[in-house]
C-alpha cells in the first residue's frame, strides 16, 4: 500500500506511520460502531 505522501515524510519511521493508521482506523471503527448502537436505540425509543 503505497501512499504518495510517503516520498515527504521520509524522515518519520514507518512504524509510527502504521500506528497512527491502525490508530485512526480502530477510532472509525469505534465510531461506526457507536453510531449504529445509538440508531438502533433510537429506533426502539421510536417504537414503544
């Protein structure tokens, strides 16, 4: 997977690159999962 900001940020570790990925991708998906947790309640509010 090669990004093409790579070429300007040389001089940062790869391994603090992939940290900061899997950081942001596990916030996203944390976030998805709350949203979702969130509609689902609202759905049973609105059907009661």
């Amino acid at each position: 997977m090669d990004d093409p900001l790579d070429a300007h940020h040389q001089a940062i570790p790869s391994y603090i690159n992939n940290a900061a990925s899997i950081s942001a991708l596990h916030i996203l998906k944390m976030t998805t999962a709350l949203v979702k947790e969130l509609a689902h309640f609202a759905k049973k509010v609105v059907y009661i």
